[in-house]
C-alpha cells in the first residue's frame, strides 16, 4: 500500500451532511468516499498513471 498524505479539508455544514450521508448509502467513511470521488475524477481525467490505478483501493 502506497504512502498516505494527510491535509484539512474545510467543508460547509450542508456539504459535510450530504457527503457523510453518501459516504453511508455505500457503506464507506466520509474519508473513504472522498478519496473514491478524487480517485475516479483523476481516472476520468486520465490524470493517474498506470502504476497508480494499479494502487488503488476501489470497489
């Protein structure tokens, strides 16, 4: 498994509820679902290389 970066992140109330309640309909942590949102925008970019899609903890 590859290094992990922490950073803050600053979200309003209503953005921080949504995400937490989509978070939960997929059964993962609101960290979890950010991470996935961050991982497949950077798929659907082609922003990843190969080794890093590789490396990925996706559904």
């Amino acid at each position: 498994m590859s290094k992990k970066k922490s950073f803050v992140l600053r979200l309003n109330e209503d953005k921080m509820k949504a995400l937490e309640k989509w978070a939960a309909d997929e059964f993962r942590s609101a960290n979890g679902q950010i991470e996935w949102i961050i991982t497949k925008a950077l798929k659907d970019s082609k922003r990843l290389k190969k080794t890093d899609l590789s490396n990925t903890d996706e559904d």
